[in-house]
C-alpha cells in the first residue's frame, strides 16, 4: 500500500452562515472560526475565507468595528453564493479541504458579484 500524499484536496460543505466575532474573524454555525483575506481591484473585489482555530475573546457589535469592505453576516443561498448582510451577493469561486501534515485547512474563497441597475454583472478574476 502506498503512502499518504502529503497534500490533498477534496470538496468541503460550506458553511450555512458566517457571522463577524471581531475584527478579522469570522465564526460559522458550528462555532469554526474563519479569517477573511481580501483582495481587491480595479474591477472586483474577492475575498479568501481561511479555517483556522484561533482563540475567541468577546464578541465585538459590528457596529464598534472599524468599516470594512466584508459584511458582518454571511448566509449561503442555492447557486454556490452567500448573501451578506448588505445585501451584495458573492459567487463561490472555490472551497476546498487541504489536509497537510500536521492538521487541515479549509479555504472558501468567494468573489463578489457586482449589480448594476437591470443587469447582473459578474466580475471574473484569475485564480
């Protein structure tokens, strides 16, 4: 029998919801924290939620916050896209689970769909 790769990727569940804890932290319904990386350009803005337990102090009211380009709340909704709190919409470009040597690392990196008037425009980026 062969050995492990050291690295693998397969199809992770998204979360149902993702709600903003403190600055730069993200906790889903099953209390998994995520840290949100954002990248941004000239014609579209994407961010890569990373899965990673990081240690929770006191959840801080989204309004106390300093602004930000992420919405406060997250909810998935049929068509692999989430619904922010502000209601714009972002289109799951990826989610993968990578198991590495010394644990896993779960990756959702969704890419924010633009509106404008009567169309829906949908920025592409390059991954």
């Amino acid at each position: 029998m062969g050995e492990l790769p050291f690295f693998r990727a397969h199809a992770a569940l998204h979360p149902d919801h993702l709600w903003i804890w403190e600055r730069s932290v993200y906790v889903d319904e099953n209390q998994r924290t995520w840290l949100p990386i954002t990248i941004e350009t000239e014609s579209s803005l994407q961010v890569l939620m990373r899965q990673e337990d990081v240690s929770l102090g006191e959840a801080v009211c989204p309004s106390l916050l300093a602004p930000c380009p992420l919405p406060s709340m997250w909810q998935l909704y049929p068509g692999r896209r989430y619904r922010g709190s502000d209601s714009s919409f972002w289109r799951i470009v990826y989610h993968i689970e990578a198991s590495l040597n010394k644990g896993r690392s779960l990756h959702c990196r969704f890419l924010k769909d633009w509106i404008r008037e009567r169309s829906e425009v949908t920025a592409w980026a390059t991954l």
